[in-house]
C-alpha cells in the first residue's frame, strides 16, 4: 500500500501540519481522529488495515489529519471564546488547505467523504454542513453532535456555527439547504452497547429529516459497545457496501 506522510506549515493554524495518506486512486476519505488523537491515530489502532482491501483495490485513497481539540474545545487554560475561535481556524485549515491538497493531490476533483468516530464526527459532521460544494457525504460512527459542554455556559457565533445540534434546525438557506438534499452518503452509526449514546444519533438524524437532507440512521446491537472493534465492523461494511 502507497503510503506517504506530508506536512506543510499551515498560514491558519500557525504551524506545521502532517497529513497522512494512504493508497493510489478511489475517491477521498478525510478522517478526522477521535478526541485528542493525532494524524496516525487510525493507523496505530489498525483500521487503515480494516479497510487495507478497499485501498488496494483503488476504491478510496485514505487522508488522516491532526486533531485540534486539545487546543480548543479540551483546553482549560483559555477562555471558551478562544477555544471556538481555535476551532474556526481548524475549519478554514480543512476548508483552504487539505481540501484543495487533496484535490491537487488526486490531481483533479474527486468526491471527498468525511469521517469520523467519537469526537472526531462532530468535526466530520461540520465539514459536511458547513461547505456541502466541497464535501460530498459524511460516515459518522458514536459520534457527539453537541458541544455545549465544553463552554461553561458561554455562547456566541462562534460556538452557535459549530454546534450541528444548534445551527442546524435553522438552516433556511436555500442554496445550502439544496446542496444538502442533494447528498446520497450521510450515514449516522452508533452501537447500543457499553458507553455508547445512541440518542446523540438520533437526534442528528431527526433534525436532518426534519430538513428534508437525505440522512440513513443505522443502530447496531447492544453488543456494540463504545470501542474499536465495532468501528472495525462498520467502517469496511460501509466501504463495501455503500460505495
């Protein structure tokens, strides 16, 4: 498998930015880490080798990328309004930066899909809702779509547009809304086992029914509790099934 590491100092981050990929051709899978994990996080856990068939065979090139939670939203050491404004310049960083890479990397435009577990899926989540003429689907698995928690209680815009649980159910733009009904892969997993919320699920997917955006809510069993392997199990049923 062609994997390669690439790392360019980043203009919205204010600092060196490694970005992990794996595979030749396919269209482009993001994957957004859990919690407070780095680039290789999905590597080190061994799902790139889950999903190892799917790369070979040229259906998805694989793109991991750095957290900035522990900078934002995890950081106690600043004020809530800095942790979002963190977290704007994480968006512009996908947005200005590693989308345009990918595509320059794939040499043309190809469909990317946004992924994420745990924490990472609100970051998934985001990039989907936020700028659906460049992200094209989301998978979505035990993910947390509310941020509030994090804040003490503080609110302004910049909390309010990154809390899909929020600014969604206002959506009235036309031409976004549009762009979201248009998608054919959002896709909200959760398992039903230990530690797992699948309410946090649900929720999501009413308020993207309610809006009338495609969305397919999957509830595994209660034997799925909040663990690797059963994204080991959802992850490459996704990939072969759905793609």
């Amino acid at each position: 498998m062609r994997r390669k590491i690439h790392k360019w100092w980043s203009p919205n981050l204010g600092k060196d930015t490694p970005v992990v990929s794996y595979g030749h051709y396919g269209f482009a899978l993001l994957m957004f880490p859990t919690a407070a994990a780095d680039f290789l996080e999905y590597e080190r856990f061994q799902m790139i080798d889950k999903i190892s068939h799917h790369i070979h065979n040229g259906k998805v090139k694989v793109y991991s990328i750095n957290s900035i939670n522990n900078e934002s939203w995890f950081n106690q050491h600043i004020h809530p309004a800095q942790k979002a404004i963190r977290q704007q310049q994480y968006n512009s960083y996908i947005f200005n930066e590693v989308v345009p890479f990918i595509h320059n990397d794939c040499q043309g435009r190809v469909m990317i899909i946004t992924c994420g577990i745990s924490m990472g899926c609100v970051h998934a989540a985001n990039a989907l809702f936020h700028r659906p003429d460049l992200i094209d689907g989301a998978i979505l698995m035990s993910g947390t779509y509310d941020l509030k928690r994090y804040v003490d209680n503080y609110y302004d815009d910049n909390v309010y547009f990154n809390n899909p649980v929020d600014y969604l159910p206002n959506l009235n733009d036309g031409w976004h809304l549009e762009q979201l009904r248009q998608k054919r892969h959002i896709h909200v997993l959760s398992g039903q086992g230990e530690y797992e919320d699948p309410q946090r699920s649900i929720d999501l997917a009413n308020i993207l029914d309610g809006l009338g955006v495609p969305c397919e809510l999957d509830l595994w069993g209660h034997d799925m509790r909040h663990d690797w392997p059963t994204w080991y199990a959802m992850l490459p049923y996704y990939l072969e099934s759905r793609f």
